[in-house]
C-alpha cells in the first residue's frame, strides 16, 4: 500500500483510462480528430475531464465559464454533463480549432449549450462583469496562456457564487515548476500563482496530481 501518490508508467496509465475513464463515441472521434491538429499536447486529459464533469453534477452547476477552448474536447465534456437548461461561456481567439470544436458540439447535440466568444478572454470576462453577472456563475475552468492566469483567476473568482468552483489546469507544468533553471514566462508565471493560491484565504484549495496538474479552488 502507497501512502502517496503513486507515478503512472505507461502501463497502468492505460489502464487507468480502461477500466475508469467512459468515453462516449463522440468524445473518442473529438480527441482523435484533435490529435490531428497542432499543439494537440493542449488537450486535456480524458480522465481530468471526465472528474470535472463529475464535479458538476455533484454540484448541481448550470453556469459554466471555460477560459481556453482549443478544440472544445473539455468543453464538450461539460456540455454533455449539464442540464438541458445549462450554459458553457467559453473563451477562445482561434477560428481554426473553433470550427473543429462546433462540429462535434454539433454531432454531440449540444451546441446550444455553448456560447464561444472569439476574443482575448480578459475581454469578455470584463463584459460579463459590466453587465452585472458578478456571483452568477457555478464552476470555471482556466486553461489557457499561463501568463495570464492571476489575471483569469481573478475575474473568475467575481463570476464564480460562494461555493463555486474553480478549476485551475497545468499547475505541475510537467514538472517545470521545480526546474530551477527554467525561468520561462509561463513557468514563472505559474510558480507565482501557486504561490498565491496557497495562501488565498478566499477559496478553499486542492492540488491534485493528475493530467499535468489541477487546482480546485472553491469560493469562500
């Protein structure tokens, strides 16, 4: 018995995603598609995606904020986890991954679900916020360009009702962040948010070491 967590070698890593992972058939055709794209590396993971979408339905959220689309594979995860009267507001710059994106929103059903925004994400986070959605969101979701992160986190935590929850991806950087000679943007950018989020005595916090690493942060 392990009394921390154990490392995944490619081995039982498959069979993690074989015996606990359920992928339907639309999300197995969306992950395949995106593996075609470049940068598919920013695909989340099967497994972080399918606890997210079990963290919405224990906690009965129908408002949603994702910022970083890509292909929509998390997004359509949440989508098909959230009631027929649920909203995905999500936040992306590229026409190009977008269109993959809508086409399996679209074969999945959910389409209606969702309402992307093409614009840098600060934009239509602030919008929301000027338009009087402050405390009217349920969950977020923050993957996208890390040095912007505190910025996202930020305008989430205003969106997001006490008891809300965000979840923060990437926190591990594959390992960078405990490189000491690595002093790239992104990688100090998520040292420092780490850094903050341990001692932000507005949320209560999870680190946890799966994908690439994710922070749960709920509203205080």
């Amino acid at each position: 018995m392990a009394n921390r967590t154990i490392g995944l070698d490619a081995d039982l890593y498959g069979y993690l995603l074989e015996m606990g992972v359920r992928e339907p058939e639309v999300l197995q055709q969306l992950r395949e598609a995106t593996e075609k794209e470049e940068l598919s590396i920013m695909r989340s993971a099967p497994e972080q995606c399918q606890m997210m979408a079990l963290l919405l339905r224990l906690s009965g959220s129908k408002r949603v904020i994702e910022v970083g689309t890509y292909t929509g594979y998390a997004t359509l995860w949440m989508a098909l986890s959230l009631p027929e009267d649920g909203e995905i507001v999500s936040c992306d710059v590229s026409e190009r991954w977008s269109f993959v994106a809508r086409r399996f929103w679209e074969m999945a059903g959910v389409e209606a679900k969702v309402h992307l925004h093409l614009r840098p994400a600060l934009e239509t986070l602030d919008t929301l916020l000027n338009q009087g959605e402050e405390a009217c969101f349920d969950f977020a979701f923050i993957d996208a360009d890390k040095e912007n992160y505190d910025h996202y986190f930020e305008r989430c935590l205003k969106l997001i009702r006490p008891g809300g929850l965000i979840v923060i991806d990437n926190v591990l950087w594959g390992g960078s962040v405990i490189d000491e000679q690595d002093h790239s943007a992104a990688t100090e950018a998520i040292r420092i948010f780490n850094s903050k989020l341990k001692v932000d005595a507005r949320v209560d916090l999870s680190m946890l070491p799966i994908a690439d690493g994710v922070t749960l942060a709920v509203k205080r």
